[in-house]
C-alpha cells in the first residue's frame, strides 16, 4: 500500500486523481494535528490491505492507499 505526503498547492490533488490514487470514492480524515489524510471510503468493504504508514499517522486502522495533505496542499 502506497501513502504520498503534499505539501504544496501545486501538489494539491483534484477530485480525480485522489479517487484514482485511492482506487474509489474519497473521504477526507483530520489527523490530530492538522493535517488532512484522503482514504478510500469503502475500504473494508473492499477489503482493502491494511496501509500500516498510513494507520500509524492517523493512529488507527486505514485500508489501501492514502494521500496526507499537508500545509498549502490541504482541501478547503
């Protein structure tokens, strides 16, 4: 499982290309310190492989790929 890390605006990724990353539909996690982390919203029911750099940044369990999104990158 693959987790990229933005931090710049140009970076920022559009609707599109985060469902592709995440291999379906897009929600969007708050991590405790501001930071923002995209994570495909069926996962379990995809039964998706656990993403175990992605789960130790959120601190819970978070299946297939994930992007974090950091400073100008982050979604409004």
């Amino acid at each position: 499982m693959e987790l990229k890390v933005l931090t710049t605006k140009e970076e920022n990724p559009s609707l599109k290309e985060a469902q592709d990353f995440v291999g379906g539909l897009v929600e969007l996690v708050n991590l405790p310190n501001g930071d923002q982390m995209l994570v495909n919203e069926e996962g379990i029911m995809k039964k998706l492989p656990i993403n175990d750099p992605a789960s130790s940044a959120l601190g819970q369990p978070i299946l297939g790929n994930a992007i974090i999104l950091v400073g100008d990158a982050r979604w409004d």
